[in-house]
C-alpha cells in the first residue's frame, strides 16, 4: 500500500455544486479539484487510498481560465482541473 501522504498533493479539495450534488445522489459520481499535472492513474490511486473505496472510473477535464474585474481592475481565474470519479455500487464518500 502505498503513502497516503503523497496523494494530499493530487487531491485538492472536493467540490460542491448543486450539480455535483445531484451527480452524487443518482450517479454515485464525486466531483474534486486535483493537480494540474495529475493524470486519471495517480487520480484513481489517490482516492482509493485516500477514502478506502474502489473506483469505477475517473473523468478529467481541464477548466479553462476566466476574466474578473476585482475592485475595478482586470484579473482572471487561472486553469485548473476537476476530476468527476465514478465509484462502485455501495461505495460513498463523506464530503460534508
């Protein structure tokens, strides 16, 4: 088994959307910002260790940037990632 530690750095912080909520409920599907350089391997492996469940399939999409005024000035929201993680049947994952 592999560190745990190692793996805080993948996954950034779950996120909590009305859709990713709805995802949650019917889809047993988990929405998280990881990592720009993270791929679906380290995602899947991550999660698995992290919340000891097994997942089905992991889905990355890369978000692109945005501009924003903040106090009147131009400024933009930098690229990220999300990763949308499908678990088993039976698996779940306390985000709250």
């Amino acid at each position: 088994m592999a560190n745990a530690e190692q793996f805080y750095d993948v996954i950034r912080r779950p996120i909590m959307t009305e859709k990713s909520s709805g995802a949650q409920e019917t889809g047993n599907k988990f929405t998280f910002e990881v990592s720009n350089e993270s791929n679906k391997v380290e995602v899947r492996k991550a999660i698995e260790t992290l919340f000891s469940v097994k997942v089905e399939s992991v889905n990355i999409v890369t978000m692109p940037a945005k501009r924003r005024r903040v106090f009147g000035r131009p400024g933009h929201i930098p690229v990220w990632k999300k990763a949308v993680v499908t678990l088993k049947a039976g698996d779940t994952i306390d985000v709250n």
